[in-house]
C-alpha cells in the first residue's frame, strides 16, 4: 500500500522532532564524557570542546591513583541505598498492606493522616532543628537513612496497588486460621512484587542521588555519599585550582578541570550500567499507576 | 473511646504493623509543625523552641514591606508555570509521534534516551552547567569565542539563567511524562481510528480530531494537579544550578533557596521559618482550590 503525503509529512515532523529532542537529551552526557577524555592543557588554553582535538586518561589516572576517596563514598552510598530501601520497603508495603484491608475501622481516618503530610508541613528549618538539636542525627549515618525512609506517596502508591488484590483471598486465609501478619507476609507480598519492584526501585533512585541530607547534616568527609562527594569535587576543585597555581611552576598543570569530568563520570556510570534493567521497571510500574489513575 | 480500644485489641497485629509509619509521620512531620513557632521568634540558639523572644508578626511583615517575599513568590510561580506547561506540552506532543511513527527501534532507542535524565542526580546537571558555561573553559564561551564572537560571561549575567534553568527542568521530566501521555494514548483503543480511516481522514486529522479531544482530560487534570504545587520550588534544581552565585539572584531566587540560605548561610531561623510557613500555608489554600475544582470537573480524580 502506497503511503499517503500527509502521513510522509507527518512522520517526516516527527522523526525530525524526536531525532532533535532526544539529541538534546544526550548532549550533556557527551560534552561530560568528552571532557573527561579531554587533555588539561588542551582545556586551559581553548576550554572544553563537544569533540576534543587529543585523546587523554590523565584525569582517569589521577583519580585512581588515589581512589579511596571514591572507594569510600561508594561504600557509604551502597549502604545508605540497600539499608534505607530495605527497611523502608518493609514498612511502606505494611502500611500500605494495613490501609488497603477494608476490614480496618480506621483506615480512611489514618490514611488521612499521612496524606496530610503533602500537604501541609512545617517547612525545612523546624525539620532540621528537630534532626540536629533533638535527635542528635548530625554526622552521622542515620542522618542519611531515617528521614527519607517513607513518603507518604509511595505508602498511597502502594496501598493502590495492593487493593487490586481480592479480599477474598485475605478472606479465606482468616477462614483457614492465618494471622494478619501471615497473611501480609506468605500471601500479599509475593503477589504485590511489581508493586514492589517499582516502589522500592523509586526508593532506591532517591538515596543513590541524594545529596541534600549529606549537605546539610553531614560534616565528616570519610561519611560523604557519592553524589555529595562529586558536588564537593565540583566546587572545591576550583579552590585546589588556585592554591596550586601560585605554589608550582607554570608548566605543571595537575587535571582539575578535566578531574571533575571524570568524577561526573565514575559516580554516574552505575546508573547508566543499570539503565535499560531500571527504564523496564520503571516504565511498566509508572504505566500500571496510570491506567489505574 | 471504649470501641476504639476494643478495636485496637481486636486488631492487634494490624495496629503494630501500621504503628512504625504513623510513629514516623508523627516524628518527622507532625512535631515539626510546632517547629513553625520559630516563625514569630527572633531566634537565639541560646533560647531554644520557646526561650527566644516572641515578636508576633514582625518577621513576616518585615518579608513583605522589604518586598522580597513578593520577588521570591513571583520567581516560584512563574518558573513553576513555565515548567508546568512547556513540560506538559512537550510531552504531549512527544507522546503523539511516538505513537503515530512506524519503526519500533528508532521509538525504542528514543523513548530510552528521553526517559534518561529522569534517573541522573542534580548534581550531574550541576556538572553539565558547570562544563557548558563556565567562564574559563566552558564548551559554550569557547564555541562562541571560535565563531568569533564577542566574549560574554554567563555568570555576570542574570538573563540566559531563566531559560537554562527551564530547559534543564523540561529536559529532565520530559521522558516520565511521555510515558504517562503515552499509556494514555494506548488506552484509547483502535475503533476511533479505523472509523476515521474508513471515512478518510488523514493523519493529521486524526491526531486533531481523535487523539487531541481525548487527551484533553488528561492533559488539564495533570496540569490542574501540577498547579497544586505551584508554590513548591524545585531546590535541587535552582541549588545546584546557580548555588551561591549572588549575581543571579534577582532572576533565579525561589521561596526554597531563599529558607536554605536562611538555615545554612545566614542564621536567620526565625525570618526563613516564615518565609517556609507562608509558602506551606499559601500552598495549602491553593491545593484546596484546585481540589474543589477538580471535584467539580473530574470527580472521580479529586485528591480528597
């Protein structure tokens, strides 16, 4: 079958459109890993370029030269990551469990509750008195995990989810003589995995990008996540830059500027490894939610 | 109160299962609402929660009459505006092309990279402002420099920061929101469509005619949704963005950078725990509004 003109000119639109947009979205990656293979002295003379004219590992190299910096942020990230979505996971989908029986007298009244929470709030500096001055949570790791354990999204996100599945299931588990804390764990959980998988991959995103807590409540550098660390890199590299330009001959460049590149680069590439395995989940969680509304 | 501890007996294991979530809202959300006391305090470290001197109004009056409430409200509005509906109309017409073009890779290979920044911290988009314009070496000075036009210093001007601001915003949400438009799209079924073929509408009928019409409803529910929020400015985003950079402020300042300058640069407790209650006070006037509306438009999608 012939194509008809208007359709070429509308698929013509729309590669264009699609092709332009999606450039756009890589861009900054490239100029990134581009300035990250880039030479110093080549930057410092011309500045960063899309393609650079000489190929160098200098700033690879001078990073893992000493790279227990990195090594140790990533520790600190991992275990932020596994143990807040871990334990948050476990609570959400509980909660999410007990708002979602319709035998529950007080669900509307509790959901309520934590829905309230978005809101209304007492804004960021009641919050972070009440962490530093009360709960004594500066510097250290619990500062990183507690506050964002739960969110009151991802319990109503959850709690949907969950109600999709048949009381009578529930129903004849009582029947058959099954606790409510049985019944969540050997029947509920195991049929709520995309659920979960979603939810708990949204939680995860969160404390591997976090940088906001690190920033405001930790001080100590051998506690720094990752994404605080390469924000301290960025902005502190121009300081390294400075004091050393006045100490040294000025014919030894140490990378600075290409270094940050690179930081941007090792701190990153996990997520851009794990891509295409998160979009899948993400993608089809974020379509469940939708066809719901 | 006798039925509710009859009820708490009877659903023992429910209640503690529930407990650890209700304990944390209670904790991280609920106490700090008294915390917004500070706002009609001139707050000494030394005082404490009730030790400082209590100065009724003073704070907000002073927030208004020096006109920087008003500046930093107009800023979160108006970015916020901005985001809402160039974000949205983006999506929606990328949604539309992906799901009119024939080639399952090319969508595929786009989809994913559109949907890519959604993942990547702000700190990367700090690293990408940083490479992109940076006085000294920044791929764009010295990509102007080579054309051989004159130099311009991004960060002693406040004026390109509006629209890199935006387009870092619109760049990031740009593939979530496709997805959403687009399983929309898919919902709607193929009987619309062949009807029109039959009656010979072409392409871009049919996209005027069919699929426009029908997002419709989704289009103005995310958008009234949006509008909830208007008044919550996106910290990550502006922070790591402009950070620290005074010079542009004028143009870039938004309630939230101005209550973490308060707490982080200045100590001023007392006047950023106002500036931070307005915002939450304003913000819930105006998700009740839009609430009431919805309710009368899309009953079925009200908040509450």
């Amino acid at each position: 079958m012939k194509m008809e003109r208007s359709t070429i000119a509308f698929n013509a639109i729309g590669y264009v459109f699609i092709t332009l947009l999606s450039i756009l979205c890589l861009l900054p990656f490239l100029v990134i890993i581009t300035g990250s293979f880039s030479s110093e002295n080549e930057i410092i003379a011309e500045g960063f370029k899309l393609i650079p004219n000489h190929f160098s590992l200098d700033a690879y190299r001078a990073m893992f030269t000493n790279p227990n910096q990195i090594y140790q942020a990533y520790k600190v990230t991992i275990l932020v990551t596994v143990v807040g979505t871990a334990i948050g996971l476990f609570l959400t989908s509980m909660a999410g469990f007990v708002l979602s029986r319709k035998d529950f007298k007080y669900r509307n009244g509790l959901s309520f509750y934590i829905y309230f929470t978005t809101l209304f709030s007492g804004g960021l500096i009641p919050w972070y008195i009440l962490i530093v001055n009360y709960l004594d949570m500066k510097d250290n790791y619990s500062a990183l995990i507690v506050p964002g354990l739960l969110s009151a999204w991802n319990i109503i996100l959850m709690k949907n989810f969950m109600k999709s599945i048949p009381d009578s299931l529930v129903e004849s588990a009582k029947i058959d003589g099954a606790g409510d804390f049985r019944i969540f764990i050997r029947l509920i959980l195991p049929l709520s995995t995309p659920g979960l998988a979603t939810i708990g991959l949204f939680m995860a995103l969160g404390y591997w990008n976090d940088w906001f807590n690190a920033n405001l409540f930790i001080t100590t550098e051998s506690k720094f996540p990752l994404q605080f660390l390469l924000y301290k890199i960025l902005a502190s590299a121009a300081v390294l830059k400075t004091s050393i330009a006045g100490n040294l001959s000025p014919n030894f460049k140490p990378p600075t500027e290409t270094l940050k590149m690179a930081a941007a680069v090792v701190v990153t590439g996990p997520i851009i490894l794990l891509y295409p395995f998160l979009q899948r989940f993400f993608v089809k969680g974020l379509t469940i939610g939708a066809v719901k509304g | 109160m006798l039925g509710f501890f009859k009820e708490v007996a009877k659903n023992r294991v429910l209640f503690l299962m529930i407990a650890p979530a209700l304990l944390f809202f209670a904790l991280f959300s609920y106490i700090p609402m008294v915390g917004v006391y500070y706002a009609f305090t001139n707050y000494s470290f030394d005082g404490g929660l009730f030790g400082s001197p209590f100065v009724g109004f003073e704070n907000f009056k002073f927030l208004f009459t020096s006109g920087q409430l008003v500046t930093l409200t107009r800023n979160t509005i108006l970015y916020n505006l901005v985001f809402i509906l160039l974000g949205n109309a983006l999506q929606l017409l990328c949604a539309i092309f992906l799901a009119e073009l024939p080639g399952k890779w090319f969508k595929k290979t786009t989809q994913s990279v559109m949907f890519l920044p959604f993942f990547i911290s702000f700190v990367l988009v700090g690293a990408f402002v940083l490479n992109l314009f940076s006085s000294e070496n920044g791929v764009i000075p010295t990509l102007m420099a080579q054309l051989g036009l004159p130099p311009y210093d991004f960060y002693m001007h406040t004026a390109p920061w509006k629209y890199i601001i935006v387009f870092f915003h619109v760049w990031k949400g740009l593939g979530y929101g496709t997805v959403i438009y687009l399983a929309a799209i898919m919902g709607f079924g193929d009987e619309y469509y062949e009807a029109a073929k039959i009656d010979g509408a072409n392409i871009f009928q049919r996209v005027r005619l069919i699929t426009i019409p029908l997002l419709v409803p989704t289009f103005i529910l995310l958008i009234l949704l949006s509008l909830g929020g208007i008044l919550k400015g996106q910290f990550d985003l502006f922070y790591q963005i402009v950070g620290q950079n005074g010079n542009l402020f004028a143009s870039t300042d938004i309630i939230d950078t101005y209550v973490y300058r308060s707490l982080a640069v200045n100590f001023d407790i007392g006047m950023g725990t106002a500036a931070g209650l307005f915002q939450s006070g304003f913000g819930l006037v105006l998700i009740l509004v839009v609430n009431y509306i919805i309710r009368k438009t899309h009953e079925d999608y009200a908040l509450f």
